[in-house]
C-alpha cells in the first residue's frame, strides 16, 4: 500500500461518517414534523368559574358552582377534565370531573327526588336542551362530557343546585363531587372566603385552558 492509499483511507471514513450524520438529522427532523403536524390544537376560550357558599334559588339556598363561557371557540365538554384542589384542616383534598358523569336524587326534594339522576355539570339553557333530570345515567344532551353538550360563548355550566330544594338538607350532590368532600359538613371547611384552584385541561392537546385559584363568595 501505497502513502497515497493510507492518505485515502481517513478521508472516506470522514465522508462516511459524515453523511451518515446527515442522514440520521433528516430522519429525527422528519419525524418531529410529523409528530407536529398530528398533535391537535387547543381551542381558545375565556372562562370564568366561581363558587357559592350560599347562592339563592326561589326559596331557599344552597352550596353551588358555574363556570362560564364568556367568549372564544366552543368547547366539547367531552374533551375537557376538571381538577380541583381544597386545602382544610386535614390536609389536601383533589377533585376530578371526566366525562360524562351523574348524582342520584333525594325524596327531600321537590324535583329532584330519588330514582332521578342528573349531570354533575349541566348546560343550563332548558330551551336548547330541556330539563337535565333524567331516569337514566348517561345519554343527556346537556350532562358535561355528553358528545352533544358543546360549551359556547354565553353558556353557562351550573351543578344541580337549583334543584335541591325546597326543604333541608340544601345540599349539592353535584358539587360535592367535583369538590370530592361534603360541602353541607362544616368540619370540612368551605364556606365563603375559601381558596379552591380549579384547572381544566383539553385532554386531546393536553393544554390548560384554566388554572385560577377561586374564591368562595
């Protein structure tokens, strides 16, 4: 072998290492394009969510929640999770609201009594949806996490509250399980002045869509 030869040799390792780089950078680019080009877009909505220590339906009072869509895209109420988080005396207590979910009523009730169910969350426009209390547990158009209940600007997502009454206990099954404890027991904390952060997730592109800490009013 020549020294011309041994001079030949690093230089055609160099070019093949060289364009073995290349092509392994056009491979990692072309799938991070991919992965870009397949990953879903958060829609863009304002919401406003607020708590009730004691919110007024006709005669009586009781526990509630609204979150509200002030402006923005619509939003598929199945394509949404709810946490939420409460700190007492106890410790750290976490909520969680996905898909579509119900609470059984009570004979104290004037509505909403035993063997009726309703959505945790609702859409409340009566007019568009009808009334959210149903015999069954699933398949109501205007229940959170229903493919049907689509959340648009003016829209307003309440729990059963209205429907807790008119006789004791005012309680809201409704909020008790977002909140994940009993609201109506006062060793647990919630009354006006609490802290709850709230965040909502679009599940599809992961992205939060609300993360506020709310006040009880």
């Amino acid at each position: 072998m020549t020294g011309r030869d041994t001079a030949v040799s690093p230089v055609v390792g160099v070019m093949l290492m060289l364009a073995i780089t290349v092509m392994i950078a056009a491979i990692v680019s072309a799938a991070a394009g991919g992965l870009s080009g397949t990953g879903k877009k958060a829609p863009s909505a304002i919401l406003e969510v607020h708590f009730y220590d004691n919110r007024s339906y006709d005669d009586f009072t009781a526990h509630a929640m609204t979150i509200e869509h002030v402006s923005g895209n619509p939003l598929q109420t199945k394509d949404l999770s709810i946490s939420t988080y409460f700190r007492n005396q106890s410790g750290l207590i976490k909520g969680y609201l996905l898909g579509e979910k119900y609470v059984a009523g009570n004979d104290v009730w004037s509505q909403f009594k035993a063997g009726i169910n309703c959505g945790v969350l609702f859409i409340n426009d009566l007019d568009r949806f009808g009334s959210p209390l149903q015999g069954s547990s699933t398949g109501n158009k205007n229940w959170f996490g229903n493919s049907s209940a689509v959340l648009m600007a003016g829209d307003i997502l309440v729990t059963p509250a209205q429907f807790c009454g008119p006789v004791t206990p005012h309680n809201n099954p409704g909020l008790n399980y977002i909140l994940n404890f009993d609201t109506t027991d006062p060793d647990n904390g919630y009354r006006a002045g609490s802290v709850i952060a709230v965040r909502i997730v679009h599940i599809p592109s992961g992205q939060v869509i609300f993360d506020k800490d709310v006040v009880v009013v």
